[in-house]
C-alpha cells in the first residue's frame, strides 16, 4: 500500500516562445518575476553587462549592487533563507566567478536554494585564454560546489534554463544552480524556445515519492514501544516544524536539534534539549547516549553532531540488537556518517503528516524526569567578572531584550556562533542565519542585508535584524556596509571586539601547546569606521553602557556596537576532537574529560 506525495507550485512556468522577440537580459528579469523572486544581488562587470541590462529600470525584481561577488553571493543566501525561495546571484567572469565560489559553495553545502547567473567571454573566445576568462563551468561542475551547472548553447535556450535552474534549487535536497551565461548569445534575440538537452539533469530532478504504509508502521511500532526515545531534527524538518512539535508534544519526547534546526522546536519548551554536538548542550549529549531509539528527521547526523562514529548512541545501537530500538532517519538524503538501522528517504512534511496518527499518547515520566536532572546538572554555564565584559555578558542580556519580539539573527562563525545558539532563545524555524557545513565567516552582514529585503516583499514590516559577529569574521566583509548606509538597513550588528580569532586560538592554546600563530587581529576604530558610512556606532565596555546600548534596538537607523570584550573566552561545553559525544570539557578549570560508562543502564 502506498500513501501518494501531495505538491504545491508556488508559480507558474510560462511556455519559452512567449519569450519570442526578447533578448536574455529581458528573458532573465520576466523568468524571475514569474518564479517570485523581487530582489537580486549582484556585481558588474564587463560579461554579465548583457544580464544586467535587463534590470534596466526595472523595479520587480530590482538589481542590488553589492560592494563584493561573495558578498551578492552571501545577500543572496540570506535571503533564500529567510524566505525560502530561491536567492539570485549574478556575477561576472573571471574573478568575478572566482570570487563568489565560496558563497556557491556555503549556501550548497547548507542547501540553501540559489541561483547563480554568471557572464562570460563570447563562444568563440572560450578556451582561448581570453581577457577575464575563467573556467566557470568546470569550476561549479566540482564535486559539492553545485547542484547543477549549466552553459547555454544559444539563447533559445534561456528559457528552459531558467526553469531549470528553478527546479534544481528547490525540488528534493535544495542546492545551487549555476547558469554560464556568454555575452554574445545573451544580446541575440529569442527567435525559437528549444529545451535543455543536459544528462546531469536527471540526477537532479525528484519525482514525487510514495510513502509506503509499511514504513510508517514500522516507525510508529518503534516510538510506540521506545522508553528513552530522543527527536533528532535539522534543517530538513523546517517546512515540517508544525509537524514536529505535534510529534513530541503527542509522545513527550524530547527533542534536540543541529545548528540550523534550531527554531524548529521552541527552544523555551521543557522538551527542548537545544542543540546537540561538539558545543552544544551537555544535556542533549548524554540524553543522545542514554536514548533506547533516535528519531532523526531532516539530519544529516554530521561530524559536528555525533562525535566518533563508533561511540554514537551506545544505548540505541544495543536496544536495536535486541530488537527494541535503534537509529531513525527520515530524510531526503542518505546518511554518510552513521549507518541508521532504519533510513526513510522521504520528505519530513509528508512523512510525519502520516506517522502522526499512528503513535500513541506516551507518558514516559521515568525518563522525562531523567532529561529534567540533566538540564538541572548541566546547565550552560561561564564564569561572570564584573571588571570585563564577556561575549556571553552580551547574549544573555540581548537574549532578554529580544524576549517577545519577531527577530532574525545572522552571525560569523566563530566562538560567538556557538554561544549564541546556547544561549539565545529561538522559537520559530529560519530565524538564525549561520553558516553551518562550510562554517564560512563573513556572512554575517550580507545574510542580514538579504533577510531584509526577503521580509520587505511581505509588506507586514520587517523584523528585527541583530548580527552578533565576531571581529575576524566582521572584518571579511565590513565593506557591505555600503549596502546597510545606503539604504538605510536597520540593521543591529554587535561585534565582539577581542582582537583574536578566539575560536581557533583556544584550539592552539588546548591542542597546540599554546603554539599561537596568526590569530592576533590588528581592528580598525569601528567608531571611525562607522562614521566614514554614515552609521552611528556605540561603544561598549561594560554592563552599564551594554544595557543603555540595548535600549536602542528599535531605533529606525542601522546601528554598530562596538563591544569590547575579554580574549579569555573558552566555549563550552566542548567535545574534543576524535573523542564521543559523550567526553566533554565542562569547566573552565578542568583537566581531564568526563568519563561516561556505556554499559550502565540510565536510571
């Protein structure tokens, strides 16, 4: 018996000779507005002259330039994920395409739909070494850099490609499509729509897949008979957060998640264990190593996540053994990491919309009162001083400004990242923007700029938007201020000012023998630097003026705070590298891990 996959268009595709008479500028900007999409980001040049020129005078979708190719790349991302359609990105060739690889490969890595539309040298120069030449397509075809990459052969087939470009990003495991884009076919005019003859289109397209009853059963059987169960969701389950929330709330299981899954469940719910792995929360760890069944939906069960493949969930792999238990994982994507016992390749939403009705209501209150003692025992914990500031000084009393209010919060990477997803409180899905596979820094402004505008189609008002940043990753990409300056972003963007790559350094300092080497960080004046934008800009230096600065959170004007904060700041808890999930560093002052018996029964 099979239960058939229900799927919504959210726009139309119009036939390509309905383009007839346009060149691909023209054919570029009316594909876009049909798929949706008001807000492109992008930087000029030479090649893509001929894309550009479509957005002439246009308003929907209206061309922004950004002050970098990475950092369109990176608005674009920001805004993919905050509206979850797809960004677009136009670059040009050359170092244009060669600088904004990375944001490719951030937003494919964290399978963030994008569109990239990048110019290049005319057919007949391509392979000639020619002025700003690069190889485009070789450079997107490799291995996790897209989805799909594509070079058209004539401009008839633009309008196939755009719509193709469409579905790769957003159908199954959502990712990049690269369009190569030669000057000289995008001035032709459409004289004859033909489509896209490209095999590697099969791999990406996703027929809409069955659920098979059986399958359902089978998962309900194992949560109906489970005792110690565990709800494991990462960005996968975001469309399906609903869905999950009913799940737990019906079972009373807990539910921990990866970085981009936080949201997905309330995060102030007493079933919330926040997020798992190497500096997440000790609670989720253990309570991960104790569970009898783990119900992964929409994880990948990465390396960040799990600590040592061998070590990952004792419990659940014995329960499994005699028949009790396991490894869920209800995915689009295979898992490369652990080997589940049982894998569902399916969609999160469609999968659970029919699980549902099949468990039952499960009181479970030995264990719940097992996951109340290690939240109690464990909770997240630093050392305060009332002569420094300290970047948790900052999120937790951010954390209590932004209590009831609609935010979006973009950060770097860095230690700052993991301290925020600790102790700031996200309780919608798609409201923390962060580079997560990839960990690349430097997203945060431009996340932030895109998230604006990807809340500015609504016309129900823009929500807060606080970047916490650290001062190496805020540095990558200061120069987007220009964006934030000249339009006026109101943005919030705290930026701990420790003149260190404190993440990296801490890792010299415990794993390197103190043999520290370039993680010193030379800062501009960011007061100076704010005022050649334009943008006011607070210093912080302590408690009393970081209490005053967060009274200005709604001011209308894009604002920088400067918050000088100590080096000292160690992130824990931390699972060491090559040690499980369940041999942390909890304190500050201690010398050896904790040590955890596998083959007790947790109580």
């Amino acid at each position: 018996m099979f239960i058939r996959a229900s799927r919504r268009l959210l726009f139309r595709f119009r036939p390509g000779n309905q383009f007839i008479g346009m060149d691909g500028g023209e054919i570029v900007r009316e594909k876009l507005r049909d798929f949706g999409i008001d807000h492109v980001f992008g930087y000029c040049g030479g090649c893509n002259l001929p894309i550009l020129n479509g957005f002439y005078g246009s308003i929907n979708p209206l061309f922004l330039p950004a002050c970098t190719e990475a950092g369109a790349g990176f608005m674009a991302t920001g805004y993919a994920k905050s509206r979850g359609i797809p960004g677009v990105a136009v670059t040009t060739s050359g170092p244009g395409m060669t600088n904004i690889v990375t944001s490719i490969y951030d937003a494919n890595a964290d399978h963030v739909p994008l569109i990239v539309l990048s110019g290049q040298v005319s057919q007949s120069a391509i392979g000639t070494d020619a002025f700003q030449e690069a190889p485009s397509l070789e450079l997107a075809k490799a291995k996790n850099i897209s989805k799909w990459a594509y070079r058209i052969q004539s401009v008839d087939e633009l309008p196939s490609a755009m719509d193709n470009a469409y579905r790769v990003a957003m159908d199954g495991v959502k990712g990049v499509a690269f369009l190569d884009l030669p000057k000289d076919l995008m001035v032709q005019r459409l004289r004859n729509s033909v489509e896209v003859e490209d095999e590697a289109l099969t791999g990406c397209k996703t027929v809409p897949k069955r659920v098979c009853a059986r399958d359902v059963s089978q998962v309900a059987d194992l949560i109906n008979g489970s005792e110690r169960p565990v709800i494991f969701v990462g960005q996968g389950a975001k469309a399906a957060h609903h869905l999950v929330r009913h799940l737990a709330h019906k079972t009373w299981i807990p539910v921990t998640s990866t970085l981009h899954g936080l949201g997905i469940f309330d995060g102030r719910h007493e079933l919330s264990l926040r997020m798992v792995g190497m500096h997440g929360s000790a609670a989720a760890n253990y309570a991960i190593q104790e569970a009898d069944l783990i119900i992964g939906i929409g994880a990948r069960f990465d390396d960040r996540t799990i600590g040592t493949v061998g070590s990952y969930a004792p419990m659940a792999k014995k329960a499994y053994e005699s028949g009790k238990g396991g490894i869920i994982s209800i995915n689009l994507e295979p898992i490369k990491t652990v080997k589940p016992h049982f894998c569902f390749n399916y969609d999160c939403r469609t999968f659970l919309t029919h699980l549902i009705p099949c468990v039952h209501n499960k009181s479970r209150w030995s264990w719940m009162e097992r996951v109340r003692d290690l939240k109690r025992e464990y909770p997240f914990e630093y050392s305060s001083s009332p002569d420094e500031l300290k970047v948790q000084d900052v999120l937790v009393e951010l954390n209590r400004a932004l209590h009831g209010r609609d935010f979006v919060m973009a950060t770097g990477v860095g230690n700052h990242q993991m301290m925020a997803s600790s102790l700031v409180d996200f309780r919608s899905p798609n409201r923390l923007l962060t580079s997560g596979s990839s960990g690349t820094m430097g997203v945060c402004a431009p996340y932030l700029i895109g998230s604006h505008y990807a809340h500015k189609y609504r016309g129900q008002g823009v929500p807060l938007l606080i970047g916490v940043d650290g001062d190496g990753s805020f540095n990558m990409t200061m120069s987007e201020l220009q964006m934030v300056s000249s339009e006026r972003i109101p943005v919030k963007h705290f930026i701990m000012n420790d003149g260190q790559l404190q993440m990296v350094n801490v890792w010299q300092k415990k794993f390197f023998n103190k043999r520290f080497i370039g993680t010193d960080s030379h800062n501009p004046d960011y007061v100076k630097l704010g005022e050649a934008w334009g943008i006011k800009v607070v210093r912080v230096t302590d408690r009393r003026e970081l209490l005053e600065a967060l009274n200005l959170l709604d001011s209308p004007e894009p604002i920088l705070f400067d918050c000088k904060v100590a080096k000292d700041q160690e992130c824990l808890p931390m699972v060491a590298p090559g040690k499980p999930l369940h041999d942390m560093i909890l304190h500050r002052n201690q010398l050896k891990f904790m040590a955890f018996d596998s083959s007790q029964t947790p109580a």
